[in-house]
C-alpha cells in the first residue's frame, strides 16, 4: 500500500490510499511519481472547492446584511421583491437594490448591478448602496443622484469596475415617477388603461465610466393598476439551451400576471423563470414590482 498526502498551501487536507490487487507486488519509483502528481491535483482542486464555499458564504453573509428584507409599506402603492444568488458554479455577484422612505414623503428606488463577483462585488454594492442613499437625502432627484454618485463612486472603485443602476423618485400621494438609468437593463411599464407593456428606454452610461458625466431623468405617472418592474440582467439571461428568457417574456409575463397583487406578480414570473431554466440562476438575480393601487 501507498499513502500520499494531499498537500496544498502548507496544509494537508487528506491522504491518498492505494493498494495492489496482489498483496506481494510493490510499487515502482515511477509509480509513486504518478500518485504523487495525481494527488497534488487532487489537493488544488479540493481547496478550490473549499475557497469557493467560504468565498461564497462570506459574499452572502454580507449582502444579507445591507439587503432589505421587505420595502416599505406605502400608500395607494403595493410592492414586491425577489432576490436569489446564483445556484451554479458562480461565486456571489454583486446585485444590490433597495426603497428609502425620504422625511419630504418621497421614496427612492433602485436596482443596480456592481461588475465582478464574491467578496470584492459585494463590499463595492455596499458603498455604492449607502452613497445613493447619503446623496439621495440632499436631493432625491435622479439625475441629481446619479450624476453626484457617478463622480464619488469613480473615485471609490478600482479601475475597470463599473455600475449599472436604474435609480427612481417615487411619490405615492399622486403617483409621480422619475427615473434615470446608467446603462442598466431597461425598466418595464406596465398600463392598465392600455393593457401593454413598454420598456423605458435609456441611453446613459453606467456609473464611473464617464467622470463628470450629467445624467438625464424622465417623468411618467402611474395610475390605478399601472405597475412598473426593475431587474438585474440575471433574469433575462437565464438561458434554457441556446434560448435566452429575455426581455419579452419578461414583459409578457408581466401582462399576464398583472391583476394580482405586486408579491404574487414577483412569484408567479420567478416561478415560470425557474422552470424556464429548470431551476439553474447563473447569475445573481433582483426582481422589484411597484403597482399602483388607488
């Protein structure tokens, strides 16, 4: 019999046990140089695994932590979220979103998406969830916003990483909506009065890729039954072969579930995503209804 440890970084994880068939045979020089090699590999991929895991789990740990668990309950408006981290072999992402009740009765919302994955992500989503939030109490405005955390954020982050975000300015006594984006998915409206579904189209950057950048803003208003959805591209990308779920799917499920409440919408699509995709997210995904009630 051989052992071998495996060995990797200083640590043994484990031994490598082989035997011969015939009790009397021995092994050869060159043999113990192959068990050698095979379980040196065996040893990086297993710590591999390992850092990935506690990668992951620390990554999740600290979202849980900066990620709201419910939006605010608002007036003549009904809310839903969904957020889920990716199943398959992709560490944490760095999704954020978030809805902040302001003293002047507004709300502000967004979703957004920090570029890279695991701890550095999600470390970078926190600065950039409490910067949007920090700013937004001067003035909740989004061009504002997004135009002052574009020019704090670029000199927080490490070259190369970018945001996209859709950031609104919602009023729930009348309604009143203004949205900016920076270069995120577009935004879904849906109209009751007209039964359809339209994309709200932007063509801003996302965040620190232009410094000094103004960024622009558009005002809608939403009636009684209107309902607006924000997302991650985690949704839409979710693939089943070659085929993408994508953006009008998403809208006509959108349509399709839209007399039940804004919970209930957010399960019902998560519920078809996943069996469009037969249960694997490769990517981190947020899901935000907003429907008008009154």
């Amino acid at each position: 019999m051989a052992t071998v440890p495996l060995r990797v970084r200083g640590k043994i994880l484990g031994f490598l046990w082989v035997s011969m068939l015939k009790p009397k045979q021995v092994f050869s020089n060159y043999d113990m140089m192959l068990f050698e090699s095979i379980g040196g590999q065996a040893a990086v991929a297993i710590d591999n695994i390992n850092l990935f895991e506690e990668q992951k789990y620390i990554s999740e740990t600290l979202q849980r932590g900066f990620l709201p668990k419910q939006l605010p309950e608002l007036k003549h408006t009904d809310t839903g979220i969904f957020y889920a981290s990716a199943t398959e072999a992709a560490v944490v992402g760095g999704d954020i979103y978030d809805a902040l009740q302001l003293p002047n009765g507004q709300v502000s919302i967004f979703v957004g998406d920090v570029s890279g994955q695991g701890v550095e992500a999600t470390t970078d989503a926190a600065m950039v969830k409490y910067t949007l939030r920090a700013v937004s109490f001067q003035n909740s405005g989004p061009s504002y916003v997004l135009t002052k955390a574009n020019n704090i954020i670029a000199n927080q982050l490490v070259s190369g990483r970018f945001i996209t975000l859709v950031y609104g300015s919602y009023y729930p006594a009348d309604g009143k909506l203004l949205l900016g984006m920076a270069g995120h998915p577009y935004p879904l409206l849906y109209s009751a009065a007209g039964n359809q579904v339209t994309p709200v189209v932007g063509k801003d950057p996302a965040l620190t890729l232009i410094p000094s950048y103004e960024y622009t803003e558009a005002e809608f208003r939403l009636s009684s039954g209107d309902i607006l959805i924000l997302y991650t591209d985690g949704i839409i990308e979710l693939r089943r072969g070659k085929e993408f779920f994508g953006i009008e799917r998403l809208s006509d499920l959108l349509a399709k579930y839209s007399g039940l409440k804004a919970q209930d919408i957010t399960n019902k699509i998560m519920d078809d995503a996943r069996e469009f995709s037969e249960g694997h997210l490769a990517d981190d995904i947020v899901l935000m209804v907003i429907k008008r009630t009154d």
